[in-house]
C-alpha cells in the first residue's frame, strides 16, 4: 500500500540491537534457533520457493538456502537486509519491504514465514494484512509458518533473571497482560523492545481468519528456555530437542512456550 511505513519504534530497536547475533548466543539463543531449524524441518516442503517475510539479518534464509530452498528475504530495515546479503552469501534475493504490502506475484510460493511481523504489528488490522499477503503469494497448498510471541513471556522471563523486585518492571506486567503490548508506550525507551504478546487462542483465530486450513500450534521453546542448566544440556542438543517435540503441542503448555509457531496451509 503506498505510503506504509515502518513503526520508528521497530526500526530503532534494530538498528541499535545485535539482532544478527541473537539466535546463537549460548543458551537461548542456540535453543530457539535449534528448534526452528527443526521445526522447518519437519514441516516446509522438502524443496521449493520460500519466501521469509521479516527475515532479518538472514540467519534462518542462510540455513535454509544451505539447505537448497530458493529464498526471498523481505525486511523493512537496511541494516538487515546488508546482513542478510552477507549472511547468505548472495544466495538469497533480499530487499526491503513491508509484510503488510509486498512487491511479489501470488501465488509464487511454496512456503511463506512470518517469523517477526505478526508480533511487531501491535495492531490487529496490520497483523491481517501481512496474513493475508502472506496467503496471497503462497501457491495452493503451500505452507505457512507464523510465530508470535506468548503473552506471559515477559513475565516468566523477568522472574526468572531475578528483576520481579524491580517495581518499574512488575508495573509492566500489568501493561502485558491486560493490553498483550510489550510497554506502556509513553515509557517505552528509545530503542526498546515494542511488540504485541498473543494469547494462543489469538494465534489461532488471526491465522484461520486469514483463510489457512490445517492449524497446527507449536511451543518453540516450550518449557527448556526456562531451565537453569539450559546451556549443559545444549551440549548434546538432540537429546533435548527429542524432549521438547514429545510435549511441543501439548495445548495445557504452549502458553509457557516463549514463541508460539502457528502452521498453516493454503486451500
């Protein structure tokens, strides 16, 4: 749509975070990017054309060109994009763009991931648009792969790094559950993380109305983010990842996940 821009807030945040480094800092760095990889593994089409719309700097379309896919990054921020340029060694086709309104053909894609923009789209009108983009360039019966970020999140992950004393931070918390946005946004900071937290019935309903067949819900993490001994057991990660996929759809827990994967597929 002409004229749509990019929330300053989201564009400001990247351009100061080391969002490139993000997915391989020990601990949940490595688990998050180790069950995504194999979350795609068992659930994108063996070949084909993916476009990954919010790609960032490239970690998952390096990894999955690698893997043989055909790629297609779209970002709205330039720093990203360069990274995901060097990230993918040229490999991958990269250029700036909004989820929301993309400058690509329909039906040209086997599979389509929204692995940012659903949760930096506070607004629920947004997040439609980039769905239904998303539904829009899939061919039929291509597979889409979203992700949000859960609505307590915030919450579990405060605790757990010991700041629930800090009362500018449990005030927070009232702001993530009653609204799901990451901060009040007359306090947000520059260069803060502005975000909307889905509850995981949400996820569903965004997805469905956009017109997928087929929803299957996935925790990312699902309950190992919050271990204390989470890098020991990295170092001998299929152990782990063959835990976390025996209860990764278990209704009663996805919520603890701190990433909610939603998978759909075009009719």
């Amino acid at each position: 749509m002409p004229g749509m821009e990019t929330d300053r807030r989201v564009v400001r945040r990247y351009e100061l975070d080391d969002e490139a480094g993000r997915l391989w800092r020990p601990g949940v760095g490595d688990l998050v990017r180790l069950r995504t990889w194999d979350i795609f593994e068992r659930h994108l089409p063996e070949q084909g054309r993916i476009a990954d719309i919010g790609g960032g700097p490239g970690t998952h379309a390096a990894h999955l060109v690698n893997q043989g896919y055909e790629v297609v990054l779209v970002d709205p921020v330039q720093r990203h994009i360069e990274q995901a340029r060097a990230a993918t060694g040229g490999r991958a086709t990269c250029s700036l763009g909004d989820a929301r309104a993309l400058d690509l053909p329909d039906a040209s894609f086997d599979a389509v991931l929204l692995m940012g923009p659903l949760y930096h789209l506070p607004e629920r009108h947004d997040r439609d648009l980039a769905l239904r983009e998303a539904h829009r360039i899939l061919k039929p019966g291509g597979r889409l792969v979203s992700e949000v970020i859960t609505r307590h999140a915030w919450i579990l992950d405060a605790t757990g790094r010991g700041l629930i004393h800090d009362p500018d931070v449990r005030a927070g918390f009232d702001v993530n559950i009653g609204t799901g946005l990451s901060a009040d946004p007359s306090k947000l900071r520059d260069g803060g993380f502005w975000a909307y937290f889905h509850r995981v019935e949400e996820a569903g309903s965004e997805v469905e109305a956009a017109g997928f067949l087929d929803l299957e819900h996935i925790g990312v993490e699902g309950h190992a983010w919050l271990l204390g001994n989470l890098e020991k057991l990295l170092l001998q990660p299929q152990q782990l990842l063959e835990v976390i996929r025996l209860i990764e759809s278990e209704p009663a827990l996805l919520g603890m996940s701190a990433h909610l994967v939603t998978i759909g597929t075009r009719g």
